[in-house]
C-alpha cells in the first residue's frame, strides 16, 4: 500500500531501578522501543511513517479530526493510555480546555479514517484499568467491547491464535500462527468481524465506523506478549502490512 500515511503512537517507556546491595543502594534508568520490528515491516512495505512516543504524544498529538484526516490515512495506537491523550499540560496542570483528542480521533474513523488498537499493558481496559479506554469516545468506534477493569490474559505456556474467518488481511498467512504469552480480553461488537480467535475470546477484530475502517488486534507487537516466534515469523511482515493497508484503504 504505497504512500499511504500512517501516524503510529506509543511503544516506548523509560524505567527506573533501585538496586540494594547490603547496606548500600543504587539507583538506575533506562529507555526502551517496542516498535521497532514493526516500523521496518511498514517502512518496508512502503507506507509513509509518522512515529510519536509515548511521552511526545503527550504535547505532540494532533488535536482535531481535520488536522489527522489532512496527514494520516490510518492511527495506529500501541500500549499508549487514554489518560496521554486526554490530558496535555493545558488541560493537567493550568486548567485550559483542550479538544478531546479520542473524540477527534472517533470523528476521524467516521469520515474514512482507519484506526487500530494493538494490545499491551495499557491498551483497551490494561494493568489495573488504567488504559481506560473503556470510558472514552474510541469505547463507541472500535469493534469490541472493552472493559472497566483489568483486561488481561497472561498466558506464560504461551496460545495460538486460530482462524476464524478468512479476509483479506491474512491473504498468503499460514494459518499455523506462532504463540503469543498473552492479550487483553475483550467481546466482539455484533458487527464487528472476528477474524482470529484465542481459546473463546476474539484475538483480532475489524469492522467499519461511518465511512472508516476500525481494527481491534488483542496482543502485542513485540515482547513480551509477542514471543520471540511471533517476532521471527516468516509471516511477521505481511501480516501488519496488509492489516494496516487495508484499514488504509477505507
């Protein structure tokens, strides 16, 4: 899907250690990107990449439907909380009005924009709720049901996703899917497409909101959820492409 411009937001994190050794502390930090493996797929398959951290998201985020529709064709949002949206330094700290963010990114999926969610610790419900999406207006657009509380599986013996149905996005993709170590639960809207399924719960999810496409995927990216065989997957590559080319392509 060549020149189509995707705005790709979350996957990174900073760390803080505390190391004690006897009577004696030390303390250590840290940077890391989860999106590494599936940037180059995309930049590979020939879409134009717009890459926000999570901590530029924050200030860097567009604000309105208009100013996405005008740069992007289709926002990915991975492991980023609904609160970095919500809440820029304006609305947090001086107690300025803002636009809501979600609300211009739901306005943008009903005008023709593709959206999609990937799982992570804070994505849909996440650790202890607090990807709290399911209190937000992407609650009415994406194709399932997200929940209030803490949504995750962890699967440490590790499941394969199986086919549901066939479409498009797995045109050419072995049906023997590597596994992953787990995913955020959530339900299929009646209309949305349920694709790939783990035990009894959807893994992969699309549907169409207004005039967009909308696409739910129930795990990671990358580690940990994404095990070392998903991210070696021969299938790695053409499977995001071609999820993201046709949410692009609405």
């Amino acid at each position: 899907m060549p020149n189509k411009r995707i705005l790709f937001a979350g996957e990174s994190w900073a760390t803080y250690g505390i190391h004690t050794k006897g009577a004696s502390s030390y303390t250590t930090s840290g940077y890391e990107e989860g999106a590494r493996d599936l940037l180059a797929a995309l930049k590979g398959a020939g879409f134009n990449i717009t890459y926000i951290r999570n901590h530029e998201a924050v200030e860097g985020f567009p604000y309105t439907a208009e100013e996405i529709a005008k740069n992007f064709d289709a926002v990915i949002l991975s492991d980023i909380p609904a609160d970095s949206l919500l809440l820029p330094h304006a609305v947090f700290v001086k107690g300025e009005r803002r636009p809501n963010r979600l609300r211009s990114l739901a306005k943008f999926a009903e005008q023709g924009g593709g959206l999609l969610m990937i799982g992570g610790f804070m994505s849909f419900g996440g650790f202890e709720g607090r990807g709290r999406y399911a209190a937000t207006p992407l609650a009415d657009v994406l194709p399932v049901m997200i929940s209030h509380h803490d949504d995750r599986v962890e699967e440490p013996e590790g499941v394969n996703p199986v086919v549901a149905k066939d479409h498009a996005i797995l045109k050419g993709i072995s049906d023997d899917w590597p596994y992953f170590l787990g995913y955020n639960r959530f339900e299929a809207k009646p209309a949305g497409e349920v694709i790939l399924t783990a035990g009894n719960d959807p893994f992969l999810v699309v549907g169409q909101h207004g005039r967009g496409r909308v696409a739910a995927f129930a795990s990671d990216c990358s580690p940990h959820w994404g095990s070392s065989e998903f991210m070696a997957w021969p299938h790695y590559s053409t499977f995001w492409a071609q999820l993201v080319g046709w949410l692009a392509d609405s």
